[in-house]
C-alpha cells in the first residue's frame, strides 16, 4: 500500500480515537464531580424527593380513597416527610422502597411506601398509623404486614 494514500487513514484513526479518549475523561470526570448524563436518570443514591417521578398504584388510589388523603397530601409527605428506615426495605428488588411518615392537612398520622426506580416512583400504599379504616382494596389480604 502506498504510504501517502494511507496517512488520511491514519489522521483519521488518531483523531476519533482522541475524540474517544476525551469524551471518556469528560464522563469520568462528571461521576466523579456527582453530574449525570443528562440522558441518564440514576436514583439510586438516597430516596430522591421530587415529585415529576410520581405514580400512583391503584391500591395506593384505593387507599388514598378510603382515608380521604389526596395526592397533594402524599406529595407534601413525599418532600417533607420522615424515612422510617425499619419500615423501609432499600434493598428491595426490583426498586428499593422506603416508608415515609408525617401528618396530613387534617392531622393524620400516615405512612406512604414509596417503590422508587430509574424511570419513577410509585406509590405502593397508604397507611393511618393511628387509625384503623374498613377499606376494601386489592391486596388487602396481608393487611397487617407494614402495621406500626
């Protein structure tokens, strides 16, 4: 092969791979300083209190229904709330759930599960410390397993 035919070949090769090397300290410079890839969501250090991940179960909305709690309710305990972490499971598979407890607007005393991944959080269920309600929701069958 002849040797001036091949040097664009080379400049080619030497500048993608610098264009590689940079982009590659560039990203390991970002973890580092704690910034994501703004393509990338990664929760999984800590409970993220914002609300644009939230969804709703429908057993956490038959819940809600049943206590007369609304979502601007769960949303206030969601970003206020205290983590009780021997209600929380952050090791939960497939995402990591936390039990956050404060009060609603007319002083109930509730706890809200809180399953958060990647893409969302969902709000498993809702439960009244203080009180006990006759709801008929779906899984209501272990009805005591997250209980004070």
């Amino acid at each position: 092969m002849n040797l001036k035919k091949a040097i664009p070949y080379f400049i080619l090769v030497a500048v993608a791979s610098l264009l590689f090397f940079i982009r590659r300290c560039q990203h390991e410079s970002n973890q580092k300083n704690g910034l994501a890839n703004e393509n990338s969501v990664n929760r999984n250090h800590g409970f993220d209190r914002r609300i644009s991940f939230l969804e709703y179960t429908r057993h956490a909305k038959c819940r809600m229904d049943c206590r007369m709690i609304t979502e601007d309710e769960i949303k206030k305990i969601m970003q206020s709330g205290q983590i009780n972490y021997r209600k929380s499971d952050i090791k939960d598979k497939p995402c990591p759930t936390y039990a956050v407890e404060g009060k609603t607007e007319d002083n109930q005393k509730i706890r809200v599960v809180f399953a958060q991944c990647d893409e969302k959080t969902k709000v498993v269920t809702v439960i009244d410390i203080s009180k006990e309600w006759q709801c008929d929701c779906p899984g209501d069958d272990k009805k005591y397993q997250n209980r004070n």
